[in-house]
C-alpha cells in the first residue's frame, strides 16, 4: 500500500469513528426509564427510577436522576459526578451517597444496561427510552416557549356534566395581575411541585389548573386526605343508627379480638380514634401493618404509651379501625358503603382505593380521586352535608368533625380526622412565627405530599392542591400559605363586590 492509499484509508477510519462517536453521544443523550424487571429489586418505596442525560453549552456532561411512584414524581436521585467514555459507550454517574451507578449502552436495542454498585452489593438496573410526557411530568409545570419562557393565561373552567359548577373568576376581582402573579409564583414552583390547583367559590369552580401535563381526568392520591373522607363516612353510618355513640368502646366492634382489650386498650373509643388520642405506641406508619396478614390485630395489639385521651399521636392505624367499624356496623364491605352512601350521589365515578395485604381498607392513605371529585368534597363540608339539595350526612357531625379538639401543635388543631387552622394558631412560614388577628379559619384534609382540600367558611371558599413534594415537609406544607396569603386576598378585598366581567 503506497503513502497515498494509507492516508486516506487512515482517514476513512477516523471519519467512520467520528461518526460512530458522534453517533453514540447523540444516542446516549435523552430521558430513560428503568425498566419493569429491574425496578423491581431496586428500591421498595420507588416504582421506577427515570435519567436526563445530556451535555451543556460546553460539552460537559450532565445529569439529573428521579426516582417515580405511580408514574409521577417521587423524589430526585442526586449525582455528584457524570463520566461518559465513547470508546465503551458506558457513562458512569456517581451520587451523593457515594453509590455508582454504571450503564453501557447498547445502541442496536436502544437500552442502557447498567447496574448499581454500592459499598456492599451489586444490583443490575436497566433503562429504556422514555417519551416526552415522561419529561414534561418530571420538569415542566408549564412547558415553556421557544424563548425558554412560560406565560399564563386565565380560562374559565369546562362546564362539563359532572355536578360542579363553574364561572368566572373575573366575576369577583377585576385584578388579573394579582391572578397571573400568583400562577406565576405556583408555575415558579415557590409552592412546591403542584401538579393540580382548583379554586371554588360560592360553589362555583372558578379556576382549575393542572400542571406537570396532569388533567382532569388524572387520579389524584389523596394520601392522609383519606382519613378525612373516612370521618364522613362514619358520620353517615352514626346518623343512620344513633344508638351508637363516639363513646362507645371499640373492642365492642371487634369481639374476635377481646383477647387483646386489656392493659388499658379496653378504654380506647370511637373519640379517642377520631382525634388521634388513641394512646398506642405509634411510630409514622409502620411497614409491618402493610404486610401483616391481620391488619386489624396488628393495631389492636399494640402496646399502649400513653393513657387513651391524654396524648396526640398521629396514628393510621386509628384510621384503619375506623374503617372496620363502618364495615361492622352496616355489615358491607366499607368500599361498598362508601360507593353506595357517599361516591355515587356525588357523582364520582371513578377512584381508587388500596388495600392492605390481608384485604383491609387503607382508610388511612389509600383513597385516590380526580381533582375535582376532591372539590366536591370540599363542597359538601362548606355547606354542612347537603350536595345539591340532598342531605347526605347531618349538619351536625360535620361541625363536630371540624371544629378542634386536640392541640396538634401550636399551629395546628385536630378535629374528627380534620385540620384546623385558625387566628390562634402560629404561622410556621414566617419570622418570627406570630398569629395573625386576621386570619380566617382554615378547615384542612392533609395528605403526605401537598394533598389539601381546604375550606374557609366565611368566605365560601374551597381550595384543592395534588402536589409531588414527598421529600420536603415544609414546602408540602406551603400550600396552607399559598391559600392564606395568594388566594383569599383575590376574594377578601373584593368582598360584595362584582366586577361584571363574565
């Protein structure tokens, strides 16, 4: 082979594996998701694990993990260091717990096959090309333009054949700049990762935001709102047969289980479990009750702490024995009754209601609705019971329900399985934490996460949040404040008054 004939057959292979290079980079750039069979071993508490791989302006390479439960976002999966090495197609992601997460692609299946490396294990973890949803769930609240820059515009709720009732916001403040302000400030994230925002007002839906690319028609997981449909729907079964009391001991509800009423637990009543006053020794929710094959005894036989009614604790558990109560008293599966009595008249057609292993009704987190079935729920307790003219559970329990009846902490009250916030109460969000003489009462459902149905009664005024912020209390938490201080100033200093724009 003369001179000539080298140099350009060395130039074809450098051409080829320049191409190849550029090929492979551009192959490996994009969002992944973990794949079903690996996911599996990975992490318990995650359904899958998603990648953004990509380079910057410079060329260096980035990028960004996330961990998904129920298709949505669970938490981010931190890396400190990113290494992409084109000979071997492999990239190398280090995160902040100084775990290695190692892939090497392969380009004729479109798969990254790949494997965590931990100080004392090796667990393969493999990733497969994911669609855009996946990342406009995952990072835009709003896709932006082409300028990088998100804009909102107002529109009046879809009047759609559901029950609700909808209408303008404009007709009660004429200052849209204080309204695209504060969707500005919500598509900021300075709320957390909200994924849904209804604003109701005098029973009419005057605005209904879905970010993430959410919908109407997404199921929302309520979370620990869960326990506070729970407490209606024993309200409903206690106005159906009034001989039965919040006083009433709760091992008369489960006689199969005498054996455990003793060592105080034989105090405990229908009371103590509506405000978490039970006494049990509780620590969040443990992961035993999920897999016990008796949930029911696996509460009732735990060890008292405290004296029943002497202490708060947070408890599902109580929840749970909620749930088993309604199912004795009306002799029904609980799910039916609440189908039957509550679902149904509202109009809510389609939900989701986990279980535990055993069969149990997660009465204390299991409950997942579309945003605006959550809304309706909301109406029923602003207007004491009644849903379109029809009683549904009596006045009376839901005032009892709401009202406080145990200090949770010195900024919030619990009632019947239902928040309360008030004047009284410190504002956590601000320096220094003060009470507001201000403040309108807040009747809240919580759940993990940013989950809220709130309803301010002297305003007529119910506000629904679904949100994505597992991982940071606090901003979870923001959605109490961004009601108080975003929302109510639009309708309190327009109070009475209408500005006639439909």
């Amino acid at each position: 082979m003369n001179i000539r004939n080298a140099f350009l057959a060395s130039l074809i292979l450098l051409t080829l594996h320049s191409c190849h290079y550029k090929n492979s980079t551009a192959a490996i750039e994009g969002m992944w998701i973990s794949t079903e069979e690996t996911s599996a071993l990975f992490n318990p508490w995650a359904d899958n694990a998603a990648l953004l791989i990509r380079r910057d302006s410079t060329g260096m390479w980035a990028a960004r993990g996330f961990f998904l439960k129920n298709n949505g976002f669970k938490a981010e999966w931190n890396f400190n260091n990113v290494q992409y090495d084109p000979v071997t197609e492999s990239i190398s992601l280090l995160d902040e717990d100084s775990d290695t997460l190692l892939c090497r692609l392969d380009v004729n299946n479109e798969i990254l096959i790949g494997a965590i490396h931990t100080q004392d294990e090796k667990n393969p973890l493999h990733f497969i090309r994911a669609g855009n949803k996946l990342e406009n769930r995952l990072l835009y609240p709003r896709f932006p333009d082409g300028s990088g820059r998100t804009t909102y515009t107002y529109s009046k709720p879809v009047q759609v054949n559901d029950g609700l009732q909808t209408g303008s916001i404009y007709r009660y403040t004429a200052d849209s700049t204080a309204l695209s302000g504060l969707m500005k400030e919500v598509i900021d994230q300075k709320y957390g990762k909200i994924k849904s925002l209804l604003i109701l007002k005098d029973n009419k839906l005057l605005a209904e935001e879905y970010f993430y690319d959410y919908n109407a028609e997404d199921l929302q997981q309520l979370r620990s709102c869960t326990k506070s449909i729970t407490s209606i729907l024993l309200g409903m079964v206690l106005d159906r047969h009034p001989d039965v009391t919040t006083g009433r001991p709760v091992f008369t509800f489960f006689p199969a289980y005498n054996a455990f009423g003793t060592a105080g637990r034989e105090k405990i009543t229908i009371d103590h479990l509506l405000t978490m006053t039970a006494g049990y020794q509780w620590d969040d929710i443990p992961a035993e009750m999920f897999e016990a094959d008796d949930c029911i005894e696996f509460i009732l036989s735990r060890p008292l702490e405290a004296e029943p009614g002497e202490k708060f604790n947070y408890n599902s558990g109580c929840s749970n024995l909620l749930g088993g109560i309604i199912s004795h008293i009306e002799n029904t599966k609980t799910q039916a009754f609440a189908d039957s009595f509550l679902f149904k008249p509202l109009g809510i057609t389609e939900y989701d209601w986990e279980t535990h292993k055993d069969g149990t009704l997660q009465c204390g987190n299991g409950l997942s609705l579309r945003s605006r079935d959550m809304a309706k729920i909301g109406l029923l307790v602003l207007n004491d019971g009644i849903w379109q003219g029809k009683l549904l559970v009596s006045k009376e329990w839901i005032r009892e329900s709401t009202r406080p009846h145990v200090a949770e902490s010195p900024y919030f009250n619990y009632g019947y399985h239902w928040w309360h916030h008030s004047r009284n109460n410190l504002q956590w969000w601000k320096e220094p934490n003060v009470a507001s003489p201000d403040e309108h009462d807040l009747i809240t459902a919580l759940g993990h996460g940013g989950q809220y149905i709130m309803i301010i009664r002297d305003l007529n005024l119910v506000v629904v949040t679904t949100a994505s912020d597992f991982e940071n209390g606090h901003i979870a938490r923001s959605k109490i404040p961004l009601a108080i201080e975003g929302i109510v100033p639009l309708f309190e200093d327009n109070k009475g008054r209408e500005s006639g724009l439909l």
